[in-house]
DNA sequence: GGCTCATTCAACCTTTCGGTTGACGATTGC
DNA sequence: GCAATCGTCAACCGAAAGGTTGAATGAGCC
C-alpha cells in the first residue's frame, strides 16, 4: 500500500532549524527577495538559497521570479497542518497570544545575529 | 551575549520523525514500557531506544524507571511551547478538532506497520 | 548463585544536513 | 555590447541522523 506520503516530516524538519524559523519570522511581517532574506545573517548567499529551497519545498514558503529578483512569500497553510497535529496533544487553552509574543521575541533577539 | 538555549529546535527535530511521531500518539493512549513502544515497530529495540532518547531529550516524554521496567510518558507541554510559536504564522481558527482527527488516523494508519 | 528479561551502551555504517567556494545562466542598466 | 547583480548549481567537507549488531548492566525469579 502506498503509504501516504508524508506531509508532516518535512514541514517539521524545516522549523526544526532556527535560521528557518527567523526567517519565517521576517516573511511573516513581508514579502523579501532572496538577496535581502539573506542580508542579516552571517552565512552565504548559496546557504540561504538552500535553506529556502527547503522551506518551499515544505511548503511553508513560495517563490515568484519578477525580473531578476525572487521574492518569497509565507505559506501558512502549511503550517495549519502541523498546528492541528500538535493540538492534540494535552488540552493546551487555544491560543496564548502573549505567550506568543515572548516566544517570538526570544526567536528574533536570538536568531539573524547568532549561529 | 549568552544566546539563550534553543528549546525548540530539538522539539520540531523530534517532530521531524514519522517512527517519532507514531510514539508519541501511542503514548497518548496511555504511558508504556519501552518494550511495548518497540513492538508494534520492525526496527530494533535499540533503535527504538534512541528514539525514546530524543524525544525524552526534548522534553515530549519522561521516563520513570520502576522495577526494571521503564515507563515512558507524554509531557505535552513542552509541545505547547512549539504549538504556540506555530500559532503566529497565519491566524489559523482556534482547534479544529475534525481535521485533527483525520490527522492522528493517518498518522497512526501509516505509522507502526510501515517505515 | 544463576538464569532471564528489560534496557542501554559501544562501535560501526550509510545517508542526510548545513555549510563552504567557485562557476554559471539570467536579467538589468549604461 | 558589456559589466554588474541576482540567484542557483555543483562539488566538496565535517558533523549529525538513523539504523544495525553484539556486549554490558541491572532487576527480578527460582
């Protein structure tokens, strides 16, 4: 039986990384070229270009060639599925939102200047 | 600047795994011995065992050992952690809980019996 | 004490991951 | 046309993941 194939493992094992992660956070706030995702963090251009093909290909992102520029923008449904997942595990209250916020923050302080 | 430990990427990383995975909802029915997580698997007792390790790591199960017998068990908070931070990339509806069913019976349909 | 069962440890192997560098194809601007 | 820019590709590297087997540890049973 063909078994299914596994949508979850990869959208897991892209937030697995928290230079993915950070740069989910900075297409949270808006669409980016390539070249700028690239420009807070400490690594090579080829290293994001990577990160972000792993990204699309969970599905998290998407990438649209306009002129010579690639700009990537966030998926959500993507991760609805792996939230819905997660929900069933303990009766966790809905949504915390202010627990978000500190998460988020901690991410962002932690994650373009740090390895 | 003390980069502040990153709980959340072993917790996805643990995610990232199907055998993993699998676990994890069986320990949902009810805490068990590592033996009994290892048999509905094909792979190692070993294996298994480290499986156990990671997720234990990452703070999704403890293990209590009692007689010689070791119990695992689900921790959900730490899943908390990681559901919450999911929950600020796209304003998803709170839980749904049909479509998290559907979920955990894929999950399971594919998990033990197959790799 | 000695056997058996439950679990982990240790060593090993292969594949994947996350990064580098350098060359390359497109696209734009002068 | 030519040069600079955007992004990926290809080859390579070291480290980590995920599995195996076999030996070791520890608790319980008789």
């Amino acid at each position: 039986m063909t078994p299914a194939p596994d949508r979850l493992s990869p959208i897991f094992a892209a937030l697995a990384d928290p230079t993915r992660r950070a740069i989910l956070a900075m297409l949270l706030e808006d669409d980016m070229a390539v070249t700028d995702v690239a420009e807070p963090f400490q690594m090579s251009l080829a290293a994001i270009s990577k990160h972000l093909q792993v990204l699309a290909e969970a599905g998290l992102i998407s990438r649209e060639k306009r002129g010579r520029v690639i700009w990537c923008k966030l998926e959500p449904d993507a991760l609805k599925a792996a939230s819905v997942w997660m929900q069933g595990f303990g009766q966790f209250e809905p949504v915390d939102l202010d627990a978000l916020e500190r998460f988020l923050e901690v991410e962002l302080a932690e994650g373009p200047e740090e390895a």
